[in-house]
C-alpha cells in the first residue's frame, strides 16, 4: 500500500464523509475506499473497533475511531490547533458532534410510531439545546476558531448537512436556521475550494 485508504460505506455522509473531506482539504491523496452493505458483516471483526471508518496509512496498524482519525490528519496537515488548549477546545467540539450522533442514532432503527415520538421529543429538547451549545463555543466566524478552517469545520458542517435535506423524517430541515454561527460554519465549508472541487468531481 503507497496511499492512504480511506474505508467507509459507500455514501457521501456521516463520520465517513467528514473523513474524506477532511482528507481532500489537507489535499491527502487518497483511496477512497467505499465498501457495500452486503460486505460488511465479513469485514466487521477485522477492523480495529468494528465500526467505520478505518483509516489506513502507509507503514502503520490500522486507525479507527473517527474523531482520532480527523485529528490525525488535522496536525500533519494545519487543520488542528498546534496549541494543546486550543487543540482540547476543538476536540470538545468534535465530541460534542458524536453526542448529536448518539443521540439521534438510535432513532433510526425505531419503528415508525416510535420513530415519531422520539424524534418530536428531540425537536422539542435535545436538538435547540444542542444547537445552544455548539452556538456559545463558535467564534465570530466563519470558522469554529474564526478566519482558518480545522478538522472540526468539517464535522460541524456534516452535522449541519444531515438534517438540512430535509431527509430525516419528524426533524425539519430548518432545525438548526435558527443558529447563524452554526450555519454560517456550514455554509463556509460548503463554499471552500477543496471541498466545491471534492463535489464538482463528478
Ligand atoms: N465511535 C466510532 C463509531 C463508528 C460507527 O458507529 N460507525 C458506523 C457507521 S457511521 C458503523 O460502522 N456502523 C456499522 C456497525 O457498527 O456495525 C467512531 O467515531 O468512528
């Protein structure tokens, strides 16, 4: 193996796809590795944690967990504070991503009256909270940390992205238009060259 191999299922969301733009804005290039449903339960035990993705790198052990895998690339690349404070501050961030994550997950394989009812609770609760929070800790923008974007830009815009199609059902797709620094950190990953060159790829 010469590149890195970036493993995931094959679809542009969720921990995988912050993986792959986190990648292609450190202009890593990389095999983008993208795995059926149907393959999965084989692989399941081979990788290290028995989730995805997995990031492979020349000369070392396979790497899992998501938020290690974006911080990785983050300091070889200048998309993570070198600052250890700063650094724990953007990975509070991340984790609070994974909370979001933890959260709505769940709901997912719900049967559809259950799948209501959690999901209005989370609209009436847990989400504006959410929002709340990740709101007080962004800077006046565009970025988490102001003018340069990191590694958590990409995961808060994915946070932002999975509910903004209007896709998930009983969560409207205006849940977070309410929280102008939140958008606007959506908005200003979705504008970056990289990641506009990322989707126009075809
Ligand atoms: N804590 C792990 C969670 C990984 C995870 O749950 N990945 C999901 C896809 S987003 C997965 O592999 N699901 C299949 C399974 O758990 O069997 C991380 O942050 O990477």
């Amino acid at each position: 193996m010469t590149l890195a191999r970036l493993t995931y299922f094959d679809a542009p969301m969720s921990r995988g796809e912050e993986c792959r733009l986190a990648l292609q804005l450190a202009g890593v290039d990389f095999e983008d590795h993208r795995i059926r449903r149907e393959e999965w339960p084989a692989m399941k035990e081979t990788t290290p944690y028995g989730a995805l993705p997995v990031l492979d790198l020349p000369g070392h052990p396979a790497l899992a967990q998501t938020n290690a895998i974006l911080v990785l690339i983050g300091r070889r690349h200048g998309l993570h504070p070198a600052d250890d404070f700063e650094a724990a501050r953007h990975e509070g961030m991340m984790q609070h991503v994974e909370d979001l994550r933890a959260n709505v997950s769940p709901t997912i394989r719900m049967g559809d009256a259950d799948k209501k009812i959690a999901r209005e609770a989370l609209v009436a609760g847990y989400l504006p909270a959410w929002a709340r929070a990740a709101e007080r800790n962004i800077a006046s923008g565009p970025y988490f940390a102001g003018e340069n974007i990191h590694v958590v830009d990409v995961k808060l815009h994915m946070a932002v992205r999975w509910f903004l199609g209007g896709n998930v059902d009983h969560i409207p797709a205006t849940i977070f238009a309410a929280y102008p620094k939140l958008m606007g950190v959506h908005d200003a990953v979705r504008e970056h060259p990289r990641i506009k060159a990322w989707y126009a790829r075809g």
